[in-house]
C-alpha cells in the first residue's frame, strides 16, 4: 500500500471515493534499565540506542496498524499522513506515537 505525507500522488489519480480519517497508534513501556542507561548516556553524550529502537518499533506499529485501518474500509493508498510523538503516563514513562492519514481509493 502508497503510504505519503502529501496530499496528491504524483502520476496517480485518486478515484472520486475519499474513505475518509484513519488512525493507528502505538504505547510503548520504558524499561527501568533501559532510562537508567539513557539517562547516563545524557550525561556523557551520546544516543541511546534502546530508546531510539523502541521509537522505530512504535512508529512501525502505528503506521501498519493505519495501514489495516485503511484496507478495512477499502482504501488502497493513505494520503496526507502525520505522525505525532507523546509522552504519557507517570513521569513521562510511556511513549506513544499517532499515526493518522486519509484512507483513498487510486487507480
């Protein structure tokens, strides 16, 4: 599925059926250790590879969980797609990334 973040699909024609909003999201746990290493990390510079891996894996997520939505209603392409990054929960311990987009119909 032609997932993008612009609102045309250059050289495709979006059929007259606009599916309409879809979302997809993801919440991702921090790992006690894993902010503990960050967080020294931080201090000493450098990036933390374990965050940054569960940032992908999030995103992942949330955009294949959009993509489901999107086949559900009978879309075959996502248009005008924005992805939102959050922190949630006690201390900012949870990361949550929304995925949204329009769901369309292309030749």
């Amino acid at each position: 599925m032609l997932v993008t973040t612009t609102n045309t699909i250059e050289g495709k024609k979006i059929k007259k059926k606009y599916h309409g909003l879809i979302t997809g999201e993801a919440i991702m746990g921090a790992n006690l250790f894993k902010d503990l290493f960050a967080g020294i990390r931080d201090i000493v510079g450098g990036r933390s590879a374990s965050h940054e891996k569960e940032l992908r894996t999030a995103k992942q997520i949330a955009v294949s969980e959009m993509i489901e939505n999107a086949k559900s209603i009978g879309g075959n392409a996502v248009i005008g797609v924005e992805l939102d990054y959050e922190t949630v929960g006690q201390n900012g311990s949870m990361l949550m990334v929304s995925a949204s987009g329009t769901a369309v119909e292309i030749e």
